[in-house]
C-alpha cells in the first residue's frame, strides 16, 4: 500500500497548526510575519501562474517563481533587503518541513532552498553615550504620575537592554526588589530571561510600586493612565518627549533619530565598553544567538579606529601591510 502523498494546501496547513504552533511553540508575532509571507506569496502566484492557492502544487514553489516573488517584493511593494530576506527565511521554513513530508518533492525543494539570501548594507548603529542617556532620564517631570513612571520605565529599558514589548508586557509580580534585585522579562518565542537590576534602577521602581494602584502581582508594571497595557506607539512618543526636554542641556540630541530600540544599543554597546564580555552580553539582550551581538563588537571596533585615525599626525602615512607575493596576497584577500 503507498503512502498518500500531502497535497499543499494540507502541507501548509501542517507547517502552521502542527510545526509551528504545536512543536516550535512560535509567538504570536512570528506567526503573524510567517502568515503575511505565504498571503502575499499565494496572491502573487494566482497572478504569476494562473493557480488559485487550494490549487497549488508543492511543485509550484520551484526556484523560479521563488525568486519572482522576491523581485516583487523589491521592486513593487518597495520592501527592503532586510525584508526580502525575512520573507525567504518563512519560505524556506516552510519548504524544510514539506521536505520531511513529501519525498517526491525534494529535487524542486532543494532548489529553491539553494536560493540565497541578498546581501545588504548594515544600517548604522546608533548608541547614546552616558551623559545623553542620563539627561533622558532625568528629562520625565516627576511632579506627575506620567512622568514618575516614564522615568522608571526609561531606567529599566536602559538597565535590562529590553526591548519595547518586553517592557509594555511586565507585570509588577515580574519585579523582585528585595535581596537581588532582578527583572524577568518575556521575550522573543516565549523565551524568558532574568536581568539584574542596578541599585538605582532597583530604588526608582521602589518608589514607582508606591504610586500605583493595588491590582497584584498581575498589574502591569508600566500602565498607561486607565490601567491598561502601553502601545509601542506610545512609549515611542513618551520618549520623544523626553528626547526634546533633554535638547535643551544637550543641543545634539537634537540631530539624533531616538527610538526605544536605541536604547537597547545604548545598553549593549555600555555593558561591552565596560568590559563585559559578548556571551554574557548576549544572554542580557536574550539574543538566541551570540553571532547577533557581535554587531556591537563591530561598532565599537569602527569607533576606536575612527579615534586613531584622528590622532594621526595629518602629513603621517600609515604603514601598511603588503604580502610578499601572490600566493599570500590571495590568503590575505579571503
């Protein structure tokens, strides 16, 4: 008796109910990006090949419509490489599960798993220095409940690197400030991590408690004023705020983009230039891999050579290397 073999449509939904949901446990938001890439890539297919998606073959995914798809993305909808890119990773998910499940697929599904990735330029990493950081904190008017809090929150984004979700999501039963002060935060895929807390960082949260209402341990530590979960959109503009208080001691920051996410830089790139090591940097962050923290490691390096190259003497040509001969020049240049 053969084996029947899973049409796509069961294929997909498989990967989402029973890979990603039931084995992979992906968050909410994962699940959402990997929805929104197959729903552009189905309609691009009806478009493409003439096929409505209940009448897609697994076949259909070949290299080419693949590739396709990723111009259009380019090209028509003007996304980004960082977001081609991302929408290729949910693919190429996807096409790994199917290879389990439909063998007589594998020669077109390993071809278009060969399809690559296209490289981009990195973005500039934007990090505040201390002086900044600490004018922004202090910028919040804590005469009010809404600046008392922002303060808080400031100080436990640039304590613990969290990101804007992370933050928004604590509960005040996800804070102990007793012994060891520490924070534990939610993460990416449903991953959590424990962070210290600084003394001071431990001291304005003590005080925060104080001003909240008694909701429990499930209360979000940073409500908004009706006691509900704060947007991104508006700690985004909270910051701003403050960002445009502190210009007045420090003009600069007036020509700075500043976002949440900056102040995740700021940490990471702080922690590193004290000496903490990048593995441990990487565990603070809750990166998944320690190869993402090493941007840090990048910038930092970028940095102190920009400083040498200023302390060069103006008419000084730096010596430079030059490999003996071609065989070591071929090393080199690898």
């Amino acid at each position: 008796m053969t084996d029947i073999i899973p049409s796509f449509p069961m294929l997909l939904q498989r990967f989402f109910v029973d890979y990603l949901r039931q084995q992979r446990a992906v968050s909410p938001s994962t699940l959402a990006a990997y929805r929104d890439t197959f729903k552009l890539l189905l309609a691009f297919s009806l478009k493409a090949i003439g096929k409505a998606p209940t009448d897609l073959a697994l076949t259909d995914l070949n290299a080419t419509l693949i590739l396709s798809f990723l111009d259009h993305l380019e090209g028509e909808r003007k996304n980004s490489v960082r977001s081609r890119n991302a929408r290729l990773s949910a693919i190429r998910s996807f096409l790994k599960f199917a290879a389990h499940e439909d063998l007589t697929s594998l020669a077109v599904i390993e071809r278009s798993l060969a399809v690559p990735q296209k490289p981009h330029d990195k973005a500039v990493l934007g990090f505040l220095s201390r002086s900044e950081m600490d004018a922004i904190i202090a910028a919040p008017d804590c005469a009010t409940w809404a600046g008392r809090r922002d303060q808080a929150m400031f100080m436990l984004l640039y304590n613990t690197g969290a990101r804007v979700s992370e933050a928004i999501g604590l509960r005040v039963g996800d804070v102990v400030l007793d012994v060891s002060p520490v924070a534990h935060l939610h993460g990416k895929g449903r991953k959590r991590r424990s962070v210290p807390l600084w003394k001071a960082t431990a001291t304005t949260l003590r005080q925060w408690l104080r001003d909240l209402p008694d909701t429990g341990p499930q209360g979000y530590l940073f409500p908004s004023s009706a006691g509900k979960q704060l947007s991104r959109s508006s700690v985004t503009q909270r910051l701003a705020q403050a960002v445009a208080q502190a210009t007045s001691k420090l003009p600069a920051l007036a020509e700075r983009a500043i976002s949440p996410h900056t102040i995740r830089h700021t940490t990471a790139m702080h922690l590193l230039q004290s000496g903490v090591d990048i593995t441990v940097i990487a565990l603070w962050l809750g990166h998944e891999h320690p190869s993402t923290t090493h941007i840090y490691m990048e910038a930092d390096l970028k940095m102190n050579e920009e400083a040498l190259s200023r302390l060069q003497p103006i008419a000084a040509t730096p010596a430079r290397y030059r490999p003996p001969d071609q065989l070591m020049a071929f090393l080199q240049s690898l």
